[in-house]
C-alpha cells in the first residue's frame, strides 16, 4: 500500500492521500522528549517533518509546552494510522520516538 503524505497551507496542515488530516492549533499530550514537564501539553503551531512507518503516519511539529512554556520541535509523534478503511487521527497521549520512520521528509523548517 502507498501512502502520500505531504505539508500543505505553509506547514498548517498533513495531508493523507491527499486530504488534509492533521492541522496545527491543536494541542497534544506528548510524553518525553520535549521539556522537563511528564506530559507536555504542546500546541502545534507548525509541521516540521512528517513520514509513514508501517501503517503509523508520524510528524514533528514546532510548539509551545501550555505548562511550561518551552518552546520547541516535538520529537517523532503518532498523529494517526492508515488502515483498509482510510485514516484514523490519533487521540490521547502521543509517545515520542527520537528515530524517524524510515520513509520520512524534512518539510521547510
């Protein structure tokens, strides 16, 4: 299965298969890797990277820690999965992963 995914609107949005997916202005419960905070509730203001591994479609996006306030890029994050049925976002606490999928790209950081 091939999966296309692209930066679109100036890094606002991923696009899945051509459709817009995941847009930033939202905020995430990432846990590790960001700040000092155990979960870091991050608004993503703007995608960075974003790549397939498997099914599991992971991005990097540029954000502010509410708690805190660091400021920063997120480590490698779910942000949803490709299955038979099309895309499913991810909800809930997102897990970071310093390795990137393998089929990553560096969008305009």
């Amino acid at each position: 299965m091939v999966t296309r995914l692209r930066l679109l609107d100036d890094a606002a949005w991923v696009s899945v298969n051509d459709r817009r997916e995941v847009g930033a202005s939202e905020v995430w419960p990432v846990a590790g890797g960001f700040c000092s905070c155990a979960v870091a509730w991050v608004v993503a203001e703007a995608f960075v990277d974003v790549g397939v591994d498997g099914r599991r479609v992971e991005a990097r996006a540029r954000g502010h820690c509410v708690e805190c306030g660091a400021a920063g890029t997120t480590p490698w994050v779910a942000v949803g999965r490709v299955t038979d049925a099309g895309f499913e976002p991810t909800t809930g606490l997102r897990r970071s992963r310093q390795r990137s999928p393998v089929s990553g790209r560096r969008g305009d950081s």
